[in-house]
C-alpha cells in the first residue's frame, strides 16, 4: 500500500498534531482571529472549517459550532472524559468538542488549537479604478489600452456633450460636443493612474490640434476626463514635464460627464480585424 505523504512539521507541530498536546490558552494566532475564509488541516491541507462557523468564546483557543461535513472525526479522549476531535483525512489532532455551554444556537463548540490549522482567506474581487482618455479615434486608444498591464478592460464610447445616448453617426456630425472616449477599467494594485495617464501621452500626439494623424474633427481631440483632484493635479503635473522636454500639449483637462458606450461594431476593432492602429503608435516621452 503507498504510504501518504503529509506535510513537515516543526517539533512544536508534532507535539500538538501527532502526540495530542495542547498549545498554550490565548497564545495561537486563530484565538481572535475572524477574517473570512477557510480553515484547512496543518498536515494534510483537508478543509475543515469555514469562518462563518466560528465565534469568539473566550476560552482561549479558536471556536466553531459546527464542522464541514465528513471532515471531522470524533472519539473518546485518552482521559475517558472529553471527546478529542480529529482531522478525518489523516488522523491530525485538533482540539476537543464540547457541548451544552449554551454559547451559540447550535450549543456546540469546537475548541481548536490553532497551530493545528492554515487559514485561507476568501477571495475578494479585485478593486477596479476607472479613467478616461480622449485621443483620436477611439479604436487605437482602445487597443493599446487593453494591452497595457494591470488593465483590466478598455471600451469605446463618448463623453463631453449634452445630447444623450448619442450614436456614432450623431458624434462623426460634430456637433453635439462629445470626443471619442475610451473608458479604462484598471486594477490599482498592479497599475496607478499617473503611470495610465503617462501611457495615454505616449499613445497618441498631444500636441496636434485640430486631431490625430488623418482623423480631423472636434469629436477627435486630445483630452482626459479626471474624477477628482488628485487626478486632475497629476495630469497637469505631466503636462509640465513634457512642456519642459519642449512639448507644446495642446490637450485639454476636463471633469468627467456620463460616458456613453459605443457601438457593438466599434469594441474591440483592431483584435476583431485583426489589425495594428493605423494613427497610434507609442513612442516614449517620460
């Protein structure tokens, strides 16, 4: 029969997992602990408690009123009066069950050391930021955006005028007052704002007025939409940089409107066509 192979434990582990001791009351990193998540066997990784389950007690060692379904074994303790508790999978011991304390609903309590444990927090969906950045037709500004690090998505659409849920057709006339915007969705723990808004520079010409490259009209005009005044500093702070490497930025700040998202055609065109941006190139600036 193949032997299992369980996880190395310290000499402390083994004390309290393999030969049943007891760590000391108020001193195991689970006693006042309530994260959520999950609870898994310290030698063999099987999932034994979940942390809706757990409350705070106040004996000194982690409480749970209940278990996950088959993954804890019970039997009589060694001193003939408590019922050990133990990890099904492979035998580890975990504490003690206690009943009739009156503590919770379930008047249970599963008093675990936590050196026999490893918590494994839930996971969270990733905090997004937004950001907006108009330069040129949108179809560019889109694709190297969503091939940027830590961008999460990027959508065409249009920001700055007063009409309505405007169509394509409505924005290319010119006379509503929307540009061409592209909505950045990003994750800020992999990618800042100032390291988008330095990308957006470097994607497209700030300096040219009346567009980009052959697309000329209003609606094509270089501008960043900022939400606040931290984002609003840092794309002035940029400006003053390139002003200083002798760029003339013609690119206009602006608060953000209600974006208006695009077309169907119009998401995701140069992957569909597969195709490079014929007016975008990135070129290093900062």
């Amino acid at each position: 029969m193949e032997k299992k192979s369980y996880n190395k434990l310290t000499t402390e582990e083994e004390r309290v997992i393999i030969h049943k001791g007891t760590e000391t009351p108020f001193s195991g990193k689970y006693n006042d602990f309530f994260e959520k998540g999950s609870y898994y066997c310290k030698r063999c990784n099987a999932l034994l408690y979940r942390s809706d389950d757990k409350f705070a007690s106040s004996c000194g060692w982690p409480s749970f009123d209940d278990e996950i379904k088959g993954a804890v074994k019970k039997q009589k303790d060694v001193d003939g009066r408590r019922t050990e508790i133990l990890c099904a999978n492979c035998g580890a011991h975990l504490g003690h069950i206690f009943e009739g304390e009156k503590l919770t609903d379930k008047n249970v309590r599963h008093c675990v050391n936590s050196i026999s444990l490893v918590f494994v927090p839930d996971k969270k969906e990733p905090h997004t930021a937004k950001a907006y950045f108009a330069g040129g037709c949108f179809w560019g500004v889109e694709y190297f955006f969503e091939h940027k690090d830590g961008v999460i998505s990027a959508i065409s659409g249009y920001m700055g005028g007063s009409m309505p849920n405007p169509s394509y057709r409505d924005v290319t006339h010119g006379d509503t007052g929307h540009l061409e915007v592209v909505e950045v969705t990003y994750d800020p723990t992999k990618v800042d704002y100032e390291e988008l808004a330095k990308y957006f520079f470097e994607i497209h010409d700030p300096t040219q007025v009346d567009g980009q490259g052959p697309d000329i009209g209003e609606q094509y005009i270089s501008a960043v939409f900022y939400k606040n005044d931290d984002e609003k500093k840092i794309v002035y702070k940029l400006i003053d940089i390139l002003a200083t490497k002798g760029y003339k930025i013609v690119t206009k700040v602006l608060p953000t409107g209600t974006f208006w998202k695009a077309e169907e055609y119009h998401q995701d065109y140069y992957d569909k066509k597969k195709q490079q941006p014929y007016c975008h190139v990135y070129k290093k600036k900062f």
